[in-house]
C-alpha cells in the first residue's frame, strides 16, 4: 500500500516575537497561511523490515535520523510499537533553509500519511500534538491552512480566510538560520505587528487592512545581515506589489497581488534578480 500526501510551504503574514521563555524559546504570535507550493510525501510499507528508509530527488534533503521526517515517522513507530518499517520518498520543491517551513511541512505529511498507512485513527488536532515532539513548526503545517500560532508553535486555530491573493515568493541564493536569527534577536527593538488587528482583518476579508497590518519582528534582525534582502522587497514594491514581507526568519520575500495579470508582470520582472521565484495561490 502506498499513501502519498501534499505537504505545502506556508508564509507569516504576522510574526510577533512577544518574550524569551524560560525552556530557550520564543513565545511567538503568528498568523500563518500555506500556499500552494508544495513538496509530495509517499510512504510505503515495508513488511519484511522495521527501518526507515529515506529517499529524495534532492542532494539538499538530509537522509538520515536529522531529517524531520525520519524524527516523524520514528516516533510514529515508537508510539504506537508499529514493528513494520517504511519507505518514504521527499518529492522536493520548496526550497530548503528559506523560511517557509519546508521540513516541518514534510514532517506534518509523514504524520498524516502514516495515520492512513497504519490505519491509526488519530485525529489532526492528536497529529498536531505528535508534532510538537518534532519542531516549533509542525503543529501548524499538519493543519495547513490560516491558522493564528501562539506558544512556541504549539497552539494552532485554524481562521477563516476568504481573500486569497497571489503570492509571489523569492528566495535569494543563501539560507539562513532560524537558531542563529533568534539569537541576534532584542526584545527592546524589534518591532511587534499588532496581530489581533490582523486577525480581525482576515477573518472580515479586510483586505486594506490586512495589507496595513502586515508585519513581522525577524524581519530587521534578518536584514541586517542579509542586504539583499532589503533590495528585493523595493523591487517588488516598485513594481506595484500589493504588499511585501519576509517569511519567517528569511531568507524568502513573498509578495501579495490580487490582480493575476500585475502578479504574472511582478513575477517575470523579479526572475533576473534571483533564480528562485514562484508564482503561487494562498490555500
């Protein structure tokens, strides 16, 4: 039997790092939204062996116990003493170390593939759960729609979300480190995005609004170090941008544009500064 599985990347339309937690995380404030830029996760089982064994069409994709979705598919087996082993192939299209929670995406798939392949019956919020044990990152993409994330990523609720622009993501030719970004990050600078207006503003399909209240704290930190980053943003804004922001920790700008012909235009337009750019809907 073979289970296959979407997992998409997602954006930070609001990102507010609210204080330091005593374990060594943030507490965080976020708005979240997947788009449709997606990696496949297929799983197989494997009757005759208890491993996992990984497999990719990417030489970027850790194959081994590093790798979230290996940490997934262990403590699935862990959990619920599952004696058969698995294959699990990483169909890769987002881009790695960029901001868009590509492996946690991953991470979330495995999950959800192996609640089917297994036949386990665990609901998304019981998978969610399972993912806190895996990184900040894979309780939201289990669910994988606009959610409001709190904690250090550990509560999700999902919103409704009617206004679904374009997105036009760049990802400059650098990674960057979401440990190392956090570190660099002072609480008396930064700047904190109201994210109860924006909230509000989804869930009306505001759509001014929610341009107005778009924001994110690691933004500064990020471009600090990464000039480049800054340069993308002007391009897409002088090129009629309906709004720009970086996701995450970066390094990837995303763009939103409710008109398709101006979304294709800033899209083309961006592809001769970098190489990595994506043209996509917001699910």
């Amino acid at each position: 039997m073979e289970i296959t599985e979407k997992a998409p990347a997602k954006i930070n339309l609001g990102l507010d790092v609210i204080s330091k937690r005593t374990d060594g995380y943030h507490e965080l404030d976020m708005i979240m939204a997947s788009v449709d830029l997606s990696d496949r996760i297929t799983v197989r089982e494997l009757l005759d062996s208890s491993d996992i064994i990984l497999q990719s069409n990417s030489s970027f994709v850790p194959l081994n116990k590093k790798n979230h979705v290996y940490k997934a598919a262990a403590l699935i087996k862990e959990t619920f003493h599952i004696e058969t082993g698995v294959t699990i192939y990483i169909d890769k299209k987002i881009p790695v170390a960029a901001g868009l929670a590509g492996g946690s995406s991953d991470a979330a798939a495995t999950l959800r593939a192996l609640n089917q392949l297994w036949r386990l019956g665990l609901s998304l919020a019981e998978l969610a759960k399972l993912g806190e044990e895996i990184g900040s990152d894979v309780p939201y993409c289990v669910y994988g729609q606009t959610a409001r994330v709190t904690g250090r990523g550990e509560h999700v609720k999902p919103i409704t979300n009617t206004k679904k622009p374009w997105v036009i993501l760049v990802k400059p030719a650098f990674g960057v480190s979401t440990p190392d970004i956090f570190r660099h990050v002072d609480l008396a600078t930064i700047t904190h995005p109201d994210i109860d207006t924006l909230e509000a503003a989804v869930v009306n399909a505001d759509v001014d609004k929610v341009l107005q209240n778009l924001g994110n704290s690691l933004e500064d930190v990020t471009l600090d170090k990464h000039p480049l980053i800054s340069k993308i943003k002007a391009h897409l804004m002088a090129r009629g941008a309906d709004a720009v922001l970086m996701s995450g920790s970066g390094p990837t700008v995303f763009a939103l544009c409710h008109q398709e012909k101006k979304a294709h235009r800033i899209c083309d337009s961006i592809k001769g500064f970098c190489n990595e750019v994506y043209l996509v809907r917001m699910l």
